[in-house]
C-alpha cells in the first residue's frame, strides 16, 4: 500500500522578497514527498512564513503563530521561518512551546534536515518545484539577490538578512527558463536593491543591465519587471534598455524615502535632493510613459516642518504615478537608536502622512479621469467571480498586489492573457474596461 504523503498548509506573511522564501521552502518539502492542503485542519504540518521589517508587521506574524498554535492538534506540527524567526528566534522559542521546528530565512535543506527527512541532492531554487503563493499562476517572482550592503539608519534589513549575495546570472537565468515552462508570462525580479546586483562580486558579478539582457535572450516572458531602484546605482546603459525593449515594463520602483538633504543625510541615503531631482526626470525623458512609483518616509527623528515642506514640494514637481508612505518605526540594532535626535510626534507624524496621502488622492483621481476613453493593453488575472465584472487585471504601469486593477465590464477572455481594452469609466485606483 502506497504510504500516505504528509500534507502542509501554509500562512504567509510579508514582502514579495519573503514569499519567494517561503515558495522555495514549500517546493523543497514538495519535492521531499509532501503535498499541500487548502485548510489547517486537514495538515500535518503547518507552516507559518513570518515577517520582522517593522513593529505592526512583528505583531501581525506573533498573531498568525498564536492564532494557529491554539488551533493545533495534538498530532499536527507547527513550523515557524521568516524574518520574524530569524531575528528573534531564540527569545521566541522560550516564548513559544507550541512551536515545534523554528527557522529562519531560507537556507536550502536546513527545515528538512531539522524535521528528519532527507533533502533533495540538489536545492537550488531552479530545478525545485515552487507552490505559487501569490494566487496569480501567470505571474512569478523572482529574487535575483539576498541581503543589503545599505545601512539606510532606519532599516533592519542588513540584520535580518545580512549583506548583499547576489546570485549568478545563470542561475537566475535558469530559474526563468523554468518559470516559462510552467506558463510565467509576468515575470518580477526583486531584491533589495536591484540596482546594486553583482556589484559586491566586483566585474565577476554583472550588472543588473547585463542580467537584463541575458534574461531577454533566453526567455520569450511577454512582461519583466524590476523591484527595486536606489538612486545611486542607476545608469544610462540601463536606462537605455529598459526604453527600447518591448518586453521591459516601462516602471520603476524607486523609493526615495525623502527629499530634505538634512534628513536624507540622517538615513544615511548617500544622495542629496538635487542629485534625485536630475535623476527623477533623466528617467521620465529617456523612457517615454514610464510609470513612477516610490515610497516615503515620515516622522523620522528630527524631521522639522520645513523638512516635511521639501519633501511635499518634491511631490508636487515630479507627480509620481504610485506613491506609499509610512510613518518612522524604531527598530532595535538599526543606526538611528544610536543617534541622540529628537523625535517626532506620532500625531504629527501621521498628519504629514495623511498630507502626503491627501495629494496623491488628487493626483490619481485627475489621472483616472483623463484615462475615459482611451485604449489600454492588460494583462487578466483572475475571473471576477460573483460579480457585475468579468475579470480583474493590470496594466504594464501596475505591479502585483502594490497599484492599481482594472475591471472588465465586458468582453470574454482568457486568464493570464493580454487583451486591449477600452476605459469606459474611472476612480483614482481602478479603471473599469470594455474588451476590444
């Protein structure tokens, strides 16, 4: 009699750069003779993908544990990875009985090692299979580096997960051959800083353009998107590149975080206001309709009002197409603990925020209502199920789960295609189309 394969259910939390972990983790213990299973109850493990950035994100994964662990029954087996496990692991394990395995982030055949079984031979990312967590099996994330080499005085990153290890280019070139195999037509690299890859490898490492290209020559994937951008490493090579390849997104994820030259100095940036200014729009003028987005940061220690000025007046001169924000969170081991700074209010704090927000909202409510009546390419996602629509999907100015969805009011299709489409009506985060 065939023995019983044991069943994982999964719970994920955090960034894009986490959930490849956590795909990765899931596609080892896949490979191991293990298979999936839609709700807790029916598993035998499960498995718990935590994340550490900040305090609300620390407090949402110790729910998750402890909501699972009160569920838990006396023969299943709660597994812990992630930021929040790598970082606090051992405080958590006296905390935390109910957990039986702890790990980290990723490391190839570590969990299995720890519950018993064997691992495959072979744990690189591209010969594994991956569970697509992001429930959108046309679209793949794919993480190019591991690790920071910025020590921005805000983030825990560089502690969590070290310095920056960027793979090779034929690696990461196999892994997209792989995720074309299996019907990838979206394909998102991501790293910390996407911009710095290969660098800390020196001439031996390549550069983000020379992957770029690599992955063009390979791979037919209709869409390649990068995330994310710092300043200090873009150039015109790949500026150049992105503009004239159909298949590279025209977006750039660039999170400038602020643009007083006083405060940008604090979060130890290594770039001044007028040096982001430049760069900003070289990138609006060498790629035609390119799609900006960026994130911000408030209520860092010592900001002033005036500092806060600059940074709306920044806003207000470059009109990014997405903007996110969020309010300062001291983390403990990160450089600004060890500056004697005043700190801001939190009610003030999130005033600024509310501004930001406030301006943004009438940014993207005057570029919705030009969009009526104009003629979009998109990509469909997902039947819209139980509703007036047909579909959900994106435009090329629009990555997963961060901007905005278009609606399909009519036309048939197929998921995981692109279609052209007419805007037919418009609110500042969603379009709403008729297929052409």
């Amino acid at each position: 009699m065939q023995k019983r394969k044991p069943k994982v259910f999964v719970v994920h939390l955090g960034c894009a750069k986490n959930q490849v972990d956590a795909e990765c983790l899931v596609g080892e213990m896949l490979h191991a003779g293990f298979t999936t299973c839609d709700t807790a109850s029916k598993a035998d493990y499960i498995l718990v993908n935590t994340c550490g950035f900040i305090e609300a994100a620390k407090e949402e994964s110790i729910n998750a544990i402890l909501a699972q662990a009160k569920k838990k029954k006396p023969k299943q087996k709660l597994i812990v990875s992630g930021c929040l496990s790598g970082r606090y692991g051992e405080e958590l394990i006296k905390e935390l009985p109910e957990v039986d395995y702890w790990v980290g982030t990723y490391k190839p055949g570590e969990l299995l090692k720890k519950m018993g079984f064997i691992a495959p031979e072979n744990c690189d990312a591209e010969n594994l299979t991956r569970l697509n967590l992001g429930g959108i099996p046309h679209h793949a994330y794919l993480k190019i580096a591991e690790g920071c080499n910025r020590r921005c005085a805000y983030c825990a990153i560089p502690l969590i997960r070290g310095k920056q290890v960027s793979r090779s280019i034929d690696d990461i070139v196999a892994e997209a051959k792989e995720l074309e195999a299996q019907g990838i037509k979206e394909l998102t690299l991501i790293a910390q800083d996407t911009t710095y890859f290969g660098h800390e490898k020196g001439k031996k490492g390549g550069t983000l353009t020379q992957l770029l290209k690599a992955i063009l020559d390979n791979t037919k994937i209709p869409w390649i998107r990068t995330l994310y951008w710092y300043p200090q490493f873009v150039d015109d090579e790949l500026l150049d590149l992105m503009a004239k390849e159909k298949r590279l997104c025209k977006y750039v994820d660039m999170p400038i975080q602020h643009a007083s030259d006083k405060m940008l100095k604090l979060m130890k940036r290594h770039y001044r206001k007028a040096e982001l200014i430049e760069l900003l729009k070289k990138i609006r003028k060498r790629i035609p309709k390119v799609t900006l987005r960026t994130t911000v940061l408030v209520g860092f220690p010592g900001e002033t009002h005036e500092d806060f000025e600059e940074l709306m007046e920044l806003l207000q001169d470059i009109r990014f197409d997405h903007l996110g924000g969020f309010v300062f969170s001291p983390e403990e081991g990160t450089p600004v603990m060890e500056m004697n700074l005043p700190s801001v209010d939190e009610s003030e704090a999130r005033a600024r925020l509310d501004a930001i927000t406030d301006f943004q909202e009438e940014l993207a409510a005057e570029r919705a209502e030009k969009m009526i009546g104009k003629k979009i390419t998109i990509i469909l996602d997902q039947a819209a199920e139980e509703s007036e629509y047909h579909f959900y999907g994106r435009t090329e100015g629009d990555s997963l789960d961060n901007d905005n969805i278009v609606k399909v009011l009519e036309g048939d299709g197929e998921v995981g295609t692109f279609r052209k489409a007419l805007v037919v009506d418009a609110e500042p985060h969603e379009l709403t189309v008729r297929l052409l």
